[in-house]
C-alpha cells in the first residue's frame, strides 16, 4: 500500500510530556516529507498554538484545529470555520456553572474562561498557551455567564475540565440531550469537548483529503487520545501510541511507542523506509 497523507495528533504524539518535540520525530517528519508524504495536524488546540507546533517542525499543509472546528494553513485564512451559536454558548456556560469546573471558550483569536480554584493534580491537564508571533490573549472572569451577556461569543469549542466523574457524566448526559447544535468529545482526563454538530478530527481529515485528493486508505492517522479514535479507525493505517488508551490501541492497525519514547519517529521510520518517493512512483506509472 502507498499512503500519501501522515495525520498526527500533537498533545501525546508530538509533544513528549515535559511539552518538548524530540530531535528524533523532527527529523522523522522531515524523512516523510522527502518521501513526498503530505503530513498535517490534527489537533483540540487553538489554531495559533497549534501553527507553532508546525512551524517547529516545518510543516505547511493544513492544520485541522480546535477539534476540526478551525481548519486551514494560514493565520486568519480558513478554508473551514464551524463555530458555536453565541445564543448556546451562552446557555451551555450557563448550565456548566452549575458544575464545579474550568469552563473555557475557546476562540482562534482568544480565550475566556471563568476563574476557578483547582486542586494541584488538575491544574497539570490546564493547558496555558505562551505567547508568541500569533497573538493570543488568555482571560479569565469571575462569572462567565455574565460576561457573555455583555460580549457574546460565537467560538468553534467550548471546554469543560472536571474534579469529579459523576460531575462529567451529568453535565455531558445534560447537554447531549438538551442541544441538538453541538456535539460533546469526551477527550479523556475528566475534559469535555463541546463543538458544534458534525465537527470532528475526522471530519476533518475527510475535508482535507478532499482538497487534496486524497483516497481513506492512503491516510496513516497517528493518535493518542479519545478524541483520535474515530480518525484512527477510518485511515487505512490507524497508528496509536504507546501511552493511549486500551480502547484506541485495540483499535489500530499498529501500535507504536510511547511520546515520551519517540513512538512517532519509530513508526515514521519502520514503516515509510519501505515506501519509494511519490514523484517517483508517479514517474515510474505506480501511480497517477
């Protein structure tokens, strides 16, 4: 089989856990890309954090952002935008007030969340973006629902860190049942990940490919999370790493390293050695 698109998530995939790219999976993606592999991101983070991560890895092929609500290579030029009703985003920070947890509404020029004390073990799954060339401004209120009644938002994801599983499962029963527009992910870790109908990494991932023209089978999708399981399922390699969960490894077609044990240099290395080049295939009539 000749694949010619590489679908990596970043946050367990790229990122090793002290948050670090290993000089390892940097020269892995720079071996695909000679290779003439497309390789993309496909990622939960805002759209400015997650062009940092490619610019470090010279990456210019689109970026398949906040959960596959924000899609596109350049900054502020996106080929695909799916945003939250700012009326439901209103009413589901609302509901989610009534939970003890973060709430963040997270947009590709801002984020605004409410200030809330949180124990020390789950202030580490808080992901605080650095400021950089993309300007991203971080803030936090006392009251969220307040704000919003004087500057509503529309953004593509809104999330919600919990302390507590029972806290989680009602506030997702709650939403999922009560609104039809948004669609919840459960990202692992006691994080739900709300976006509008329809948005998906997966979904994604099929719009790019349809840009691209690029076939399901000729995807390897590389992933570490909840979230990437549906993605990992349709590629026609689903990859995942050493740290995801059981039901995402049962699920692949390989299971690679850890992050933290260059899992997607392995991988990138092991299996694309035995690809020739594109250009090459295209030269020689293998493909067209």
């Amino acid at each position: 089989m000749v694949y010619k698109l590489l679908a990596l998530n970043i946050d367990g995939t790229l990122l090793q856990d002290n948050g670090r790219i290993n000089k390892m999976t940097r020269e892995a993606i720079e071996y695909a890309k000679k290779k003439g592999i497309s390789v993309i991101l496909t990622t939960s983070r805002n759209f400015p954090s997650a062009k940092r991560v490619a610019k470090t890895l010279k990456i210019d092929e689109y970026i398949v952002s906040h959960q596959g609500g924000y899609i596109g290579k350049e900054w502020k030029k996106p080929i695909f935008v799916n945003r939250i009703h700012e009326q439901i985003s209103s009413e589901i920070v609302s509901l989610l007030e009534s939970f003890p947890c973060q709430i963040k509404l997270v947009h590709e020029q801002f984020s605004l969340g409410n200030k809330v004390k949180l124990p020390e073990n789950m202030m580490a799954k808080v992901v605080f973006q650095p400021s950089g060339k993309f300007s991203y401004s971080e803030q936090y209120v006392d009251v969220l629902s307040d704000r919003l009644l004087d500057s509503p938002v529309s953004p593509p994801k809104i999330e919600a860190l919990f302390e507590h599983t029972a806290d989680f499962a009602d506030a997702k029963k709650a939403i999922t049942e009560m609104y039809d527009e948004v669609d919840c992910i459960d990202s692992g870790s006691l994080k739900l990940e709300i976006v509008a109908a329809g948005v998906s990494k997966l979904n994604g991932v099929k719009l790019v490919c349809e840009r691209l023209g690029i076939l399901p089978y000729e995807v390897v999708a590389i992933g570490a999370g909840m979230d990437d399981l549906p993605l990992v399922k349709w590629a026609g390699l689903g990859v995942s790493m050493g740290n995801a969960p059981i039901e995402v490894k049962q699920a692949a077609n390989w299971n690679t390293r850890s992050n933290n044990d260059n899992g997607v240099a392995y991988m990138v290395k092991e299996h694309f050695r035995k690809q020739y080049k594109l250009e090459f295939l295209k030269k020689i009539n293998v493909l067209k």
